[in-house]
C-alpha cells in the first residue's frame, strides 16, 4: 500500500516513530515533518526529526505545497497524520491548506480516501470536539492517542504499540500482532 504520514507538534513523536518503524518494508511511505514536530521529537526524545526520514521511501519539505502529494492525481490508500496537532486537525475542518499535511487531508477529504487523525490533547474544548464531529461527519477517522488499559500494559512501549496497533487496523492490509487481542473473560481470553 502507499501511506502518506504527516507528522506535525502535537506530543506523541514516539507514537509517530513506532508507526512509521511498523510500516517499514510493507509499504510504500510518503513523509511530512512539520517544522513544530521536529520541535517535540527534539524536545520529547531528543531526536533529530531525520531520523523519522529512515522509514520512508519519500520525504517531503511541509512548506512544499506544490509536492505531488498536493495533487488529487497522486494516487494514495491511506493518509495517517500522527500525532495530529489541535491546530492541524483545527485547519483541516476548516478547509484551510496552508501547509502540504493540510493540503494532502483536504485531497484526502475530497478524494474520499482513507484520512486517519491522531490527536493527543486533554481535555478537549468544545471547539476541538465540533472539529472533530465535523471530520468524523466527513469521512475522517478521528483516532485519538488513547491506549487501553485491559491488556494490563507493562511499559511506555506497551501503551504506545496499543495506539499503533489500531492506526494500523484503520489502513489494513497488514495484520498486525503488536498488542494481544481481547478474546473475552474465561479461557482462551486475554487473562483467562
Ligand atoms: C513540547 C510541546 C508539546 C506539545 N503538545 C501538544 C499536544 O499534545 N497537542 C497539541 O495539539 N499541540 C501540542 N503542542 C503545540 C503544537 O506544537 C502547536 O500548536 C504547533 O503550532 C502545531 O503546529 P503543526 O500542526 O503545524 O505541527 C505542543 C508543543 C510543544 C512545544
């Protein structure tokens, strides 16, 4: 499949790395880095946003809006924008496209392809959760950075595979083993 992932400042880059390290060798990447995402990975892992550049086939300056992921003819299964800043998801509802992320989900949006945000952000104001229905109204998946806990998560890691387990379920194609399902209470289930 060909992914296009945008990643842009809102807290989670270990979220986006994890992700971007699952699609390595199954698809076909294309990448954009927000300059404030390249802040949070600095500041949250003290990484240089270069190293999110090693998981993709295609990278892509977010400053760039003529790239060729701006055009509905560039043909794409899946944008997946992780972590997806309040201000990004805020733009993209609005219809504003002022950096290449923003145009490629207004393409996504109009070429009814699969969009998957992941916001991180708590709690929600009332114009965020309006945004969000307003995206969810229009085909998006609104996938908040939300592990679950009943796998009984043991470290950091556990908890982001969670989030990246279903980003993953959302584009398919993949079947993924990250975290283990819930197959109900009693035998055979998760703590049978
Ligand atoms: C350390 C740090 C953490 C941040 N965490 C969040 C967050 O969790 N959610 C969010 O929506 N914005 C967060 N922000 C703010 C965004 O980075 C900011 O709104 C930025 O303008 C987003 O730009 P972008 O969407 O173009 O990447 C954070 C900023 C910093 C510096």
């Amino acid at each position: 499949m060909r992914i296009v992932v945008g990643v842009t400042g809102g807290s989670g880059s270990v979220i986006a790395l994890r992700f971007l390290q699952s699609l390595k060798g199954g698809h076909e990447v294309h990448l954009i880095v927000s300059e404030h995402a390249r802040l949070v990975a600095r500041a949250e892992l003290d990484l240089d946003a270069r190293e999110f550049e090693r998981y993709a086939e295609y990278v892509y300056d977010d400053r760039d809006v003529a790239a060729r992921v701006s055009s509905g003819s560039f043909i794409f299964d899946a944008l997946v924008i992780v972590p997806c800043s309040i201000s990004t998801l805020s733009k993209i509802a609005a219809g504003i496209s002022d950096t290449l992320i923003t145009r490629a989900a207004a393409v996504a949006l109009k070429e009814r392809r699969k969009l998957v945000l992941v916001p991180r952000e708590t709690p929600l104001s009332t114009l965020t959760l309006r945004n969000m229905l307003s995206l969810s109204e229009m085909g998006a998946v609104i996938l908040p950075a939300m592990p679950g806990y009943y796998t009984r998560p043991k470290s950091v890691e556990d908890m982001v595979d969670f989030v990246v387990s279903r980003i993953l379920d959302q584009i398919g194609g993949v079947v993924n083993s990250l975290i283990q399902r819930w197959g109900g209470y009693g035998p055979g289930g998760l703590h049978g």
